[in-house]
C-alpha cells in the first residue's frame, strides 16, 4: 500500500506544481501542513476502498478518477484526458474523426449539445444546440463522466446508435437512431450568394488556416483576378477549436497590429501574437469584410471576430458570442494520458476580456425563429455554465444569445442583410468600418488608463 499511496502523492505534487506555486508568498508553514494532511486523508481513502469496498476496484481507474473529480471541479473546461480520449483529442483536432459530429459538454451530469457540426449525422436528424443527451444504447448518462459519454457515441463507422434527447419544451423525450460515421470537418467552405463570396469557417481544426487560404485564393481566379465587392466570413455555431489557427485566421485580414493577447499566473503564459503583412492581405486590402457570429461563436472564432472588430477590419452581424474567454493547454502525463487544464484568459487587441461575457456585434440582427424552436435557440453561453471562472469584470451575460441559423440561406436574416450592406441595398453606420476612428478612440481609452490614478 506504501507504494500506492507514494504513487499518488507523487501524481498529485506534480499536478499542483504544474498549475502554478502551491502558496503565495505570505502562506503560513500552517497551511503547508494542511495540503498534506489532505493528502493524507486521500491516501487513507484509497487504502480503506483497496481492502473493504465489496469488490477488488481497479486501482489505476480509482486514481484516474480521483484526479478527474480534481480537474473538473476548477471549471468546466479543465479535464483528465485518459489515455484513449487524448488520442481523440488528437484525432479531433487533425479535422477527421468518425461518431455522430456534435461538440458536447458536461452540466449537471448528462451531456450537453453546444452545437452539431455541418452536414453530420447530428445535424441532418435535427439535434440542436441545448439539447440533453440522456441516454445512449439504452445506458443512461447521468452518472457517466463527458469522456464515457463520448466514448459510446463513437464507434465502427456504420454502425447505429440509439440516443435519448431532452429538449426543453418538447412533451417528450425525443429517441432517435444515427448511423456513425466519418466526420470529415471541412473547416471552410465557400460559395456564392448575391455575388457575395461567403465564407463558412465550421470549426478551427488543423485545416482551417489552409482552407481560408485556398477559398481566398479561388474567390479571385473566378472573379478573373479581381477583388470582389466584399467578403462575408461565417463564425456562427463555431465551437473554436485550436488556438494558433484563430491567429493564423486573424492574420489573413491583417497585416499588422496586435490579434490576442494571453495572460495567466505565470510567465510563460502570458504572450501576444501580431499580424504580419503577407499575401493574402495584400489581396484583400481594399475588401470590405462582414462576420457573422451568434450565440454559438466561441473561443478561437471569438478571437477571431474580437480581433477583426477592435483593429477596424470588419462589422460584426448577428447576435452576441458564446463568451470562452479562456485558453486550455494539453500536458501530456506520458503513458498516463494527458490533462487539459486552464491556464490563461485571453483578451482582444483593446484589452477586453470575452470571458462570460462574449462579443456584442457591431449590428444585431435577429433570425425569425419557428414557433416550435422560440425561446430554446437562446443560450446563455459561458456564464451559463456551472463552475465557470470569471472574467475579470463585474459584468456577465445574463441573458441568453440565439443560436439559430435557417437552413435556407433566403430567410437567413443576417447573412441576407450582411450581403444587402455590401451591394449597397442597406445602410448602417457601422459599416464600413473605419480604422482610423477605431484606433483613434482606443489611443484615448487608454490614455484616460494611463491618467487615472
């Protein structure tokens, strides 16, 4: 047992050192006692579970869990990723992955839809943003960690599985049956509409840099080399996804200025990236630029749209952002999987904090939402989560966003009015936007800043 319970110690110092100084400066040797005594107390568990519980546990599983409940109870976003799920993790970022296609989180024990994915099997049977999953091949999930959940929905490509949807309003629990299958995320896709080049980024995957760049560069060569009369990008239902690719993203539409800053308790995670000039710039210099964003735009898109609207470079249409504000880093932990852990907050180039609160756009705009969809579209967002670390400002989102996007573009009130200011059939003072005024207005913000006592 002395081998067990030194293991444990072990795993758990090495997590606390990773988040940072066990104490602050002035902590007494009182309070370094007391971390110990706990750990103590957890080593007394774990020996009284080994020798009593009625049957033999799997010690490894006990630890992994005890190490879960840690992570998870810092906030909703912060998880030990086994072995298996870090290698979906990997999986999942590389853009292609087989399961049902709907990014999920977990609130008060059964699995949440944050939104499915374009063209999954999610999206074509109707599942929604809000939706309860509760069940999964007849096991049910309360009780399940998110990882377990996940776990079951994924499977041999083809086959079927059988889900439990909770949707507030509905009579009934909604059962359906979803064929799996490979959930290629095409990070970008673009077409036309009104001869207006729209462009679809779904989720920030390996792919969605490259993708933006050969849509840009393909827009061009159908117009015969010329710039069109602008360019809508769409970041509505964007879960976020990887960091660097949101900077990379940023940068395409700027050629200089700050795009996110990043701050956290130690050093090494605070940073700043910067726009730099490059080609595809240069090429849409003179393009006007409109984002959509919605109650379901969060984290890397909210870089993005945060990045675009504070330096200037584009009006924001639709409705407040989901409201992530804060950066996860995967530590790997060898053999035994890896940790996600929060470890900074992110901030736009004007220093504005997201987190729990979201980006209001320049111009709301509200869908008409079916009578059967009314007041399930609204999601409150990040601050709707239990658990969620704060912003670093008193104010939170209080009320919920919508999430809802027609499946035909034509009643699609905030595409057709992002496209009808381009064409010139629809006026508004935010758009274009003007650069100079933006920067001229934050050199004042910040001079009151530097003034203030």
């Amino acid at each position: 047992m002395a081998l067990v319970f030194k293991r444990v110690l072990i795993v758990m110092l090495a997590i606390a050192a990773s988040m940072g100084p066990v104490s602050a400066q002035d902590q007494t040797q009182l309070e370094q006692e007391e971390l110990y005594r706990q750990l103590e107390l957890f080593g007394l568990v774990l020996d009284r579970i080994r020798d009593e519980y009625i049957e033999a546990p799997d010690e490894t599983e006990l630890i992994r869990a005890a190490i879960q409940g840690m992570l998870t109870s810092l906030d909703p976003h912060s998880a030990y990723l086994s072995p298996e799920s870090f290698a979906d993790v990997r999986e999942d970022t590389s853009g292609t992955f087989g399961g049902l296609g709907i990014e999920v989180t977990m609130e008060e024990g059964l699995v949440k839809v944050v939104t499915p994915y374009d063209d999954s099997p999610a999206s074509r049977a109707g599942i929604l943003a809000n939706d309860y999953v509760v069940e999964i091949d007849g096991q049910q999930v309360m009780g399940m960690t998110l990882d377990d959940a996940v776990e079951l929905m994924r499977g041999e490509v083809g086959t079927d599985v059988e889900i439990v949807i909770s949707r507030e309003g509905a009579e009934q629990l909604i059962e359906l049956t979803l064929t799996r299958d490979i959930i290629s995320v095409a990070a970008v896709r673009w077409n036309m509409e009104r001869e207006v080049p729209l462009i679809r980024l779904s989720r920030f995957s390996g792919q969605a840099y490259s993708g933006l760049s050969d849509a840009i560069q393909e827009i061009f060569e159908e117009n015969d080399g010329e710039a069109p009369q602008g360019i809508i990008l769409d970041l509505r239902n964007n879960p976020g996804g990887l960091v660097d690719q949101a900077q990379f993203v940023a940068d395409a539409f700027l050629s200089q200025g700050s795009v996110v800053l990043t701050r956290g308790r130690i050093p090494n995670q605070n940073s700043r990236y910067d726009a730099s000039p490059d080609e595809i710039d240069a090429m849409l210099t003179d393009v006007p630029v409109i984002v959509l964003i919605n109650g379901g735009s969060a984290s890397a898109a909210e870089i993005v749209a945060g990045a675009l609207q504070d330096q200037g470079r584009a009006t924001l249409v639709g409705t407040r952002s989901f409201g992530k504000g804060s950066v996860q880093s995967i530590i790997p932990l060898g053999f035994d999987g890896a940790m996600r852990l929060t470890t900074a907050r992110y901030y736009t180039p004007n220093n504005r904090s997201i987190q729990a609160l979201g980006i209001t756009p320049d111009i709301e705009v509200l869908q008409d939402v079916p009578e059967e969809f009314q007041g399930r579209d609204l999601l409150i967002g990040e601050a709707g989560l239990a658990g969620h670390i704060s912003g670093e400002t008193e104010e939170e989102a209080s009320i919920g966003s919508s999430v809802y996007v027609p499946a035909d573009r034509a009643e699609d009130n905030q595409l057709q009015f992002a496209i009808d200011l381009i064409l010139g059939e629809a006026e508004d003072p935010a758009f274009p936007p003007n650069p100079d005024a933006v920067i001229a207005q934050q050199d004042a913000e910040n001079a009151e800043v530097t003034e203030s006592p």
